[in-house]
C-alpha cells in the first residue's frame, strides 16, 4: 500500500502494538540518509533520540538513527 491508507494501516500497528505489549518504550533503526523513513517515523509521531551505530543484517557497520 502508498499514502493516507498505509499510513492509517501503521497507526493502527502502532496502537495495537502499544495496547497489547508491556511496553515504555520502543526503539527502532531508521536510516539517516532515507528521506521516507524518517517522513514516516514522524508521521507515526515517533521522535528521534540520536545517532548510533549499529551492525545490520549484511554485516555491514551503518550509522542509524534511534
């Protein structure tokens, strides 16, 4: 899916993750240097701790956002 039904499918992600989970706090990767992955934390209304660095799935060391 694109545009306003995707972004209404992740809130409806976020809510049920947020209502079911004992959970404060989630931390997830979102690349710096992609421009709709940031768009989208920020739409989810998720907000950005800081730059890490972290090892990803190909072995490869990038610099993530948290």
């Amino acid at each position: 899916m694109r545009g306003r039904p995707a972004l209404e499918i992740m809130r409806r992600v976020r809510d049920w993750w947020w209502a079911t989970q004992p959970s404060d706090l989630m931390i997830a990767p979102i690349p710096e240097h992609k421009k709709p992955a940031r768009f989208l934390m920020h739409l989810l209304g998720f907000q950005r701790i800081g730059p890490y660095r972290a090892v990803s799935n190909d072995g490869i060391e990038r610099e993530y956002v948290a």
